[in-house]
C-alpha cells in the first residue's frame, strides 16, 4: 500500500514538473513572437530551445530558471539567435543578437569593433 502511494505521489510530482515545463515553453515561444513582431523581426521556426534548467532561490521560494534560445531574421536576410531567461513564469532577461548596422563614413575608412576576447 505504502509502495503505491509513493509511486502515485512520485508519478504527480514528475507529472507537474512536466506540465509546469510546458507552460514555460509556450510562454517563451509567445514572448518571443511578440519580441520579433514588436522589432519589425521574423520569427523563425516559430518554436523556441530549450538551453538550460536551474534552481534560484527567491524572495517568493525555490524557483525554475530556463534559458530558451530562438532565431529570428531582419528582411529574410540572416539568420540570428535570440535568448530568453524565464525565471519561474516572469522575463529575467532577454538578449537579441542583432548585428551591427554597416557603418556609413564619408572617407570609407572604418576601423571593425572587436569585443574583448573574441576572436577577430
């Protein structure tokens, strides 16, 4: 009797940890098709990655950190990635990889921006 409980109770908790994975997923998937729409940017594959999955402690408790990824495009031309850190069901972060726009001088001499630690 004992051993059926406990796999009840162990087949729930497994069961709201998936439920509660999926909500997560379809709001970052939402958010991040708002996002696209809202910067004039298309949303590509219309699905979002999950990346990573972690614990945070917070002033509410223990709550679900997930990274999500998704790519989105300027005009159809390239292909660029988007994250999307969800900390329980509220946006944390969010970072657009967008590329720079072609610098316009009169001269055309342009000296390229490296960021530290990248590779040129």
């Amino acid at each position: 009797m004992a051993k059926a409980l406990l796999l009840i109770v162990v087949f729930a908790l497994l069961a709201g940890l998936w439920a509660d994975g999926a909500r997560a997923r379809e709001l970052a998937t939402q958010l991040g098709e708002t996002l696209c729409r809202r910067r004039s940017l298309q949303f590509l594959d219309g699905t979002v990655v999950l990346r990573r999955v972690g614990l945070r402690w917070t002033r509410t408790g223990l709550r679900f950190r997930r990274m999500f990824s998704f790519d989105y495009s300027r005009e159809g031309s390239g292909r660029h990635t988007a994250w999307l850190i969800l900390l329980g069901s509220e946006i944390e972060q969010v970072v657009l990889d967008e590329p720079a726009p072609a610098p316009h001088t009169e001269d055309g001499k342009v000296l390229p921006f490296h960021r530290p630690g990248k590779n040129p």
